[in-house]
C-alpha cells in the first residue's frame, strides 16, 4: 500500500516536473549542434593553411604574399536547401564579381574524357547560380582526374577572376595557356583573364 | 494522511525539479563529444581511370565491401574475369550526396574500360566511392563512438536489445518495479546478485552518474530515470543508450556505441551487419571484455549463440534463421586501428599540424567533425609494404646491422600537391618519431638541381651544353681553412657539359658553377622552390650542407616536378560539419616561383640522372619510357641516403639512414633510390612528358664543346633545348682543332665559360644585370631580339 502511495506521489511529481517546462513530452533537440565557431564563415579572414610545423610563414611563403589570400573560401556554400538563392555577401570580395566569357569546350583543342567533362557542366551550374566556391572545389576535383587540361585551368581561372582572386587567377590562365599548345582561343581567353586581373578596380 | 504526503512531496518535488533541470541540460543539448572522423581521398571511377583490378578489389576490401555471388545488398561485390558488379554504398559528401547504385564495371589492361548502371544498362560518366575512414580525434577521455540516429538503428538491433536487456522497456515508466522485485527475490532468496535495471536505468547510470553502488546513487538513478523517461521519447532513449554503450577498447581508446562498435569489429556501416553480427554485440553489454570476441573467441561465440537462442524463444527470429546464424564464424575483421593514428599514424600525424593551425582542440575532439584528406590508401599501403621488405634486403647485401636503417618518404601529386601517402619510419604501422615531417637532416646533393636551376637563369651563360669545369677545387676562406670538396669518386673529370655534370652528380663542377652564380643566389632559389629556413650562404651549402626534412625536399621538388608552379603541399581538402555542411575548403592554388624556361631545362638534366647519371638503376627497375626525372643525395661518410624523383603523376621523396646520424653505409644510389623504385613501380607511374614552354628552342650542337654542330666535323650532333634566343652562334671546331681552341675558357677563377662574358661586381659575382643579359651582338639581331623578348617571357 505504501508502495502505492509513495508510486503514485512520484508520478505527480514527474507530471509537475514536466509541466514547468510546459512540454510534457519533448522530442530531444538534434543530437548534436556545432559551434559556430567551427564554421569558417565566421572568422574573420581566413588564411591559406600550409602544411608544415605549428608557426605559419614556413614552406618559404612569408607572411603576407599571395597565398594568404584572405576570404579566399570563407564563401562555403550553405547545403542547397530551400533557396538557391545567389548569395551575393558570400562573394563580398568580388566586388562586381569580374567575369571573362568562357572559351567554349568545343574551341578547345584539348580532347577531354566524359568524367572530367560531366564535373566541368557541374562547375558551369554551380558558377551560374553563385556557388562560385562550390564551383571551385568541383573544377579541382576534375583538375585531378585530368590534370593537364588546359580548359580546367582556364574556368579555374575564370572562378578566381569572379571571386576577386586575382593573383590566383593569374596563375591559373598562365597555366592553363602553357598546356593550351596551338588552341589560340584558349590562350588569347587566358590573356582577357589576365589583363582583368591585372588591371586596377 | 494527504497532508502528510504533501509535507514529504515538497522537498522530493524540488528534488526532482532540479534534476529534471540536470537532466534537459544534458540532454539536449549536445549529448557527447562527437570526435572528427578523418577519410582519406575517395577513389573516382569513370571509363579510362587508371585503376586496375587489383587496386579496385583492394579499395573495396579496404572498405570493408563483401565479395558475394549476387551483389544485391549494399557493400557487396562480385568478380568474374573483367567484369565487377558492385553495389556501392550511399555517402554524403561535402558537395552532394553520392547515391547507392548497382555498378557494372568492366576492367582490363590496369584501367577502367567502362562502368554501367547495372539497373538501367546506361552508361555512367563518374561514380565516387565513400572514402575510408582513415582515423579519428578523440577526447582525452578516451571515448571514441559514431553516432546513430534513431533511424540508422536496424530494427533487429533494437528489438535484440530489448529482447535481452529490458523486455518491458516500452511498458515500463523508466523504472520496472516488477524487475526491481524480480532481482530483490533473487538476491534475498537465491543470495545472487541479479540486475534490475532498465534500459533506462543503465544509460542514466552511464550517462549522468560516476560508476558507485550504494543506495543513495540507485535511488536517484531511478529518479532520474523516471524523469527521463517522462521527458523523451521511448525510441530517442534507446538511440541514446545504443550510442552510450561501451562495448570494447583499443589501446587507450574506447570503443563506444554500436555504430562505432560496427566498424571497430566487422568493418562495415552498422546497416549491412547481419543476425550473427548483431548478437555478437547485443551479447557484448554485459562484460565487453570477457565476451571481447578477439581476445576471447570461444566465450564470444557461447554468449551469441545464447543470445540467438533467446531471440528465436521470444520470437524476435525465426528458429531456422537463428539455427543458420549460429553456424556462422564469428565474422570479426583483423583490428586495424590502434591508439590515436588510426591504421596510418604517419599521416594522421600531418593531418593534425594542418589542422591545429586552424581548429582548437576541443573542436576537433568534440564537434563531429568531417575530415577529407589526401591520402590514397592504395598508393600509402603499397608504400609501406615495400620499404620494409627492401632495407631488410639492404641490410643483408651491405652486411648492415639489423633493424637500425631507417626510411621516411613522402608521396605527392606534382600538379596539385596534396599528399597522397607519409612514410614516418620502417614500421609502418606505428605512431612514433616521423622521419617525414621532423627528421631534419643534410640533403646533401638534393640541392644541386637548385644550384644548376639558377644557372639556368643566365641563359647568356649557362644552357645544358655549356662545358663545366670539374677539377680540383680550393676555396679560401678568410681566417679559416681552405676547403676542397672533392668527387664521390675522387677524380678530376676536366670539361663536362652541365648536364652531364649534373647527372654525375660532379662536386668540383657544382660548386665552381655555384660559387661563379653565387650562394645568395641558390639560396633565393631554394627560396622560391619551397625552403623555409634561412641558412648562411656558404660555399658549403651548394654540396648540400643544408638541413631540411623529406617534407619539405618535397616541397621543392614538386615545385620542380609542376615546371614551376609552387603549391603548398596540402593534406586536406574540406572539413565538414556533422550535418554535411561544408565548413572550410583548403583550396589549391598555385604561384610561379621559378620561370618556366630553366625549369624545363632542369627537368631534361634531372631525366639525364636517370638515362646517363647515378640513377640508372631505375632503367632496369622500371619502364625506360617513364622517362623519370630525379636526384640522387648521399652526405658525408654515408649517413644519409636520398633520392627524390617524379613522374608526371607523382613526385616522390625517400630518406634512408639512422636515426642516430651514424653512416649508414649506402650511398643515394645504392639505397633511398632502390627503396623509391620499389615504391613506386606497383603504382605504375604515368610517363613524364614534359611541356615546353614557349620560351624553348632547339638547336644542334657539338656535344663535347656545346658549340653550334658544325657539319664539316662530321658526326651527328646533338639536339638540344635552349632559351630562345640564347642557342650556340658559333660553330663546333673539328676534333683536331677543339682542344686548340679558345672557347670554351677554362674558368682558373671561376671564369664563365660561355658564351658571353659578364663583369665581376665587387662581390667577385658576375654582373647580372639585365643589360647585360643581352650581350650576345655578335649573334644575329632577328634572334636576340626575339629572344630576349621571349626569355624575359620566360623568366617573369
């Protein structure tokens, strides 16, 4: 009987508990949840990590040179939910996002096999919409399967340009023109790229 | 009565209140800490990808893909001749998710021919498989585990659990007061100790509560599991409890959860384990060390045929399905992963500096992080199972004592740098001292591409064929002694064009051209090659009296191996949140460092190394049509044995030596470059096929003076690359006259050869400034000025 009672008081009490959070049955919170901190869109600049001992400033780059270009990825794409929408302060450095017109696939004299080819379309959607970092990690994906495409290195190129990365930008059309061998619209794309890059905002 | 009960509510109440408040916290928020996982590169299949049968079967077994007669369920395959039928598992990556899919394959002649939709028969142009989880970063607690949701749990799984651990767990209200009564009977009558406790009860005492048996701590256990209970959901509970669970260890790590407890004993996603497997770890709750099915088997295999005994009486299975499994072997894969470094300590070890630039500990430890790495297991794996075998035989043929040499390489891609595999040491598998990244050490002839790379900067001075003088060398130091470095094989070898110079690996001819281009200058290549440190710019440097680790020798090599472009050698690719976010991307980039012309022309001498120079082992060890490009470096008396190499695919670093820095008896060639060819000729390497670059032109020349062919001569000549514009203009004298000649000088003091002549500024250095690039005006004038154009092209 006691038992009874003392069972009885217990689940009155559980009730009252429950009910100061007004739910009396919550379904628990998602089982785990990150620190924003964690997300690099956060932070201020990001810096382009190196390999190497803790100190930065190793593998010859002083601080400050080119590679530390801030923001260079900080505009990492939000998983594709509901609105596809352009985010344009995700691209803040872009300032006008520069842009070159592509250098078509079929002026290239360069023969590309389909798997790079499929990543290449899946870039020029990404690009299209605004996912300009999506974009770049897609183009480097296809940059291993071929990695002596010229016309990878060129929209690697053209990604940079829009982000506002010129240095890089630079790099990437000089490289994309050096294995272009005689696709003269290749490389004469890569010196519009150029020349945007280097020319004063 | 009533107001007596309300007098004892109060206090209880507020109690209660109070832990259901510890409770929520706790609760909802984040449960645990949640380690990042650490996945190697994702291997890409598309028709042509060169992967060959055996390195597809190898990925597949890594990945812990069942070899089936009938791939029907996911992570199962099936062989016959050319042809893999593959049902691949579903992953979420950073940028979308890969589906499941049935994959007809076709693989010949180490490649991939074609890969269909086996459902649909269309082609498909790019499958990625799920990357292997290579590691993960764990807190110092030592508690390790995956996280399942209620829906990743099977169904079987849960009902087991039930079944025996608490069969009114969906009756009872957190606590079963029949069970408690049960096990009071037992323990008063039968003196045996009997546990009743819920499913609940043991995730509240795991989870909130310290490991002590009084009365004090069971009664709130009950408590709290009341309130629990109360609160949640029955199915949110017992996804808690699953993920709470300890079920095991590893070293210091604890094995935690089932979906850790999945991976940790069979090698698979908790989705493709079967009855057997389930039992086995359902079986596990109760003394995870006396069932451990790897250290005790037998205690293993009675308890889960218990446990499928009990499942069929309650009718969770069918009696013949339980009949079937308790036939079956234990099915537990060989431990692959112990302590921190998972099964490949050497790099988790650089995936942690690179990461711990840019995360706190706590983040790696505790936010289930995602981590995407470089690391191709097949080209890791293939490493390591060849270096070891070949210092035992290095050992052996040079009289060696046993098990002192040791080894550290690094593999990278040249056109990218990520690193595809770490050797920290001969024992592959074990965290330790990393030679790779921390054996800082002389590279000894490692350096000299360096030195004839800023050579190759003057083109009015120096081209391939420009004849170096190799004899004896004294250089004075004020105050000091005087220094004469001489061959590895004490000989003078007079006028030797530089190429050959530098594929002999000629001391006497290296350090004339480099004390004539200067150290300051090597050292500002070095610089822009990759070199972090700054050292003294002595003479001594240009033999390679510099210390660097394999790491970053592979730094600089890459930038040579990418004609020039310098990317920092990456580890990490993208670090995802728990949730399939993307949170950061370590992006490639690339940066011009060198100019493209000399770098070519380097590249062609670093080809001669291996057709004419220290490195014609490499000719019989491998396909001669590779055309490789590489170095050998050995240091004084033998203590450190290098070479460093590439292909248009890989660019590769290997060290030999001891880690007490006493010789090791082999030189470059006779060890580090044996210990390369055996690493590298399993992953096939792809050709080097050089791009030339614009600045390039070839000429015809006399092979022995480097002057322009002369066909008067007779003979053939020999076709050489030049910077545009600075070809030989004047033509070869005929043998009987060569030796009469006054070009090419012999430098007594260092003096350039040819083919112009700059002045000494009061350094002692030639005068290179840029008019004097240009003082060849005895050349025709069409050429030097497109040429100067063309190199200055070249050089900026």
């Amino acid at each position: 009987m006691k038992t009874l009672i003392v069972l009885a008081q217990l689940l009155f009490i559980v009730q009252l508990a429950g009910c100061t959070n007004s739910t009396p049955r919550v379904k628990p919170a998602p089982v785990y949840q990150h620190g924003e901190r964690v997300g690099g869109g956060s932070t201020s600049a990001l810096e382009m990590p190196e390999i190497g001992t803790e100190e930065g400033g190793e593998y010859g780059q002083e601080p400050g040179e080119e590679y530390r270009v801030s923001e260079l990825d900080s505009d990492v794409p939000q998983a594709p939910t509901d609105s596809p929408v352009t985010d344009l302060s995700s691209n803040s450095l872009s300032s006008g996002g520069e842009q070159v017109a592509y250098a078509g696939s079929a002026d290239s004299g360069a023969s590309m096999g389909k798997a790079a080819n499929s990543l290449l379309e899946k870039a020029e959607s990404q690009q299209q919409a605004g996912d300009l970092s999506g974009a770049a990690s897609t183009l480097e994906r296809a940059v291993r399967i071929e990695s002596r495409n010229p016309l990878l290195w060129n929209r690697l190129a053209n990604v940079r340009l829009q982000q506002g990365h010129s240095d890089l930008a630079v790099e990437f059309a000089s490289k994309s023109s050096e294995f272009a061998g005689s696709d003269e619209a290749l490389k004469q794309n890569n010196s519009e790229i150029i020349d945007k890059a280097n020319s004063p905002r | 009565m009533l107001i007596l009960l309300f007098i004892a509510a109060v206090p209880l109440g507020s109690y209660m209140m109070q832990l259901s408040d510890e409770i929520t916290t706790s609760f909802e928020g984040q449960r645990w800490a949640v380690p990042a996982r650490v996945y190697s590169r994702s291997m890409e299949l598309y028709s042509g990808a060169p992967v060959s049968s055996e390195r597809l079967v190898s990925e597949l077994k890594y990945l812990g893909y069942r070899k089936v007669s009938q791939p029907g369920a996911t992570g199962t395959w099936a062989m016959n001749g050319e042809r893999l039928l593959l049902r691949s598992r579903p992953f979420t990556f950073w940028d979308g998710v890969e589906p499941e899919r049935a994959l007809d394959i076709r693989v010949g002649g180490g490649k991939i021919k074609s890969i269909m939709n086996h459902d649909s028969g269309k082609e498909i142009d790019l499958v990625r498989l799920e990357p292997l989880e290579i590691g993960s970063i764990y807190p110092r607690d030592n508690e390790d585990r995956v996280i399942l949701t209620p829906d990743d749990i099977p169904e079987l799984l849960k009902k087991a659990l039930i079944t025996i651990e608490d069969r009114s767990y969906y009756d009872h209200f957190g606590i079963d007061p029949r069970g408690i009564t049960r096990a009071a009977v037992s323990t008063l009558v039968k003196g045996r100790r009997q546990g009743g406790s819920t499913i609940t009860q043991q995730l509240v005492k795991n989870y909130f509560l310290t490991p002590r048996r009084d009365l004090k701590r069971k009664s709130k256990e009950a408590l709290m599991a009341i309130i629990l209970d109360a609160k949640y959901d029955k199915e949110d509970i017992l996804a808690a409890y699953a993920n709470e669970i300890y079920l095991g260890q590893d070293g210091n790590r604890e094995i935690h959860g089932f979906g850790l407890a999945s991976e940790f004993f069979f090698g698979v996603p908790i989705a493709e384990l079967e009855i057997h497997q389930i039992a086995l770890m359902v079986g596990l709750i109760k003394a995870p060390s006396t069932y451990n099915p790897r250290r005790n088997p037998e205690n293993s295999l009675k308890r889960r045929n218990l446990v499928l005994e009990v499942l069929a009486e309650q009718g969770v299975i069918s009696e013949g399905s339980a009949a079937v499994a308790k036939e079956k072997s234990l099915g537990v894969v060989k431990k692959k992963s112990t302590g921190q470094g998972g099964r490949f300590p050497a790099f988790m070890d650089l995936v942690k500096r690179q990461l711990r630039r840019d995360y706190q500990p706590e983040d790696l430890t505790s936010e289930g992080l995602r981590i995407f790495t470089t690391m191709d297991p097949w080209v890791q794996k293939t490493a390591e199972s060849n270096v070891l075998k070949r210092l035992q035989q290095l050992e052996k043929q040079k009289g060696l004592p046993k098990g002192k040499l040791e080894v550290a390489s690094i593999i990278a891609t040249p056109q990218d740098g990520e690193v595809l595999a770490v050797i920290g040491g001969r024992k592959a598998g074990y965290a330790g001292f990393n030679r790779a990244l921390d054996a800082t050490r002389q590279i000894g002839s490692l350096v000299k591409p360096a030195v004839y790379l800023t050579a190759l900067q003057y083109p009015d001075r120096y081209a391939l064929s420009t004849p170096l003088d190799d004899s004896k060398v004294v250089l004075h130091n004020r105050g000091s002694k005087s220094w004469s470095p001489s061959n590895y094989d004490h000989k003078d070898h007079g006028d030797v064009p530089l190429e050959l110079a530098l594929a002999k690996s000629y001391n006497q001819a290296t350090v004339r051209l480099g004390m004539d281009i200067g150290v300051d200058r090597v050292v500002k290549t070095l610089h822009a090659l990759g070199m972090s440190s700054e050292p003294d710019p002595l003479p001594s440097l240009l033999l390679g009296a510099v210390n660097m680790t394999p790491l970053e020798v592979t730094q600089l090599y890459q930038t040579i191996a990418s004609g020039g472009y310098r990317s920092p050698l990456r580890a990490i690719r993208e670090v995802m949140g728990p949730e399939g976010k993307a949170l950061k991307r370590y992006p490639l980039t690339i940066k011009r460092t060198v100019p493209a012309g000399p770098v070519y022309l380097l590249s062609r001498a670093m080809q001669s190394v291996v057709t004419r120079g220290t490195s014609r082992y490499l000719l019989s060890a491998l396909p001669k049509s590779l055309n490789l490009a590489g170095k050998t470096g050995t240091t004084d008396n033998l203590r450190d044995s290098w070479f460093a190499g590439f292909s248009s695919d890989y660019v590769t670093v290997v060290w030999v030596g001891r880690d007490d820095n006493k010789p090791a008896g082999l030189s470059g060639s006779s060890g580090a470059l044996r210990v390369w060819a055996d690493m590298m000729k399993p992953l096939k390497p792809s050709p080097l096929d050089l791009v030339v670059p614009g600045t390039i032109e070839m000429a015809r020349v006399d092979s022995r003076s480097g002057m322009l062919f002369n066909p008067v001569c007779g003979g053939k000549g020999v076709e050489m690359p030049f910077l545009r514009g600075y070809t030989p203009y004047e033509e070869a004298y005929c043998d009987s006259d060569y030796l009469l000649a006054p070009a090419p000088a012999r430098g007594s003091s260092n003096q350039v050869t040819r083919p112009g002549r700059g002045s000494r500024d009061s350094d002692g250095h030639p005068d290179f400034n840029g008019d004097s690039w240009d003082n060849n005006r005895s050349r025709p004038s069409k050429k030097s000025n497109e040429g100067l154009g063309g190199f200055l092209r070249g050089i900026f």
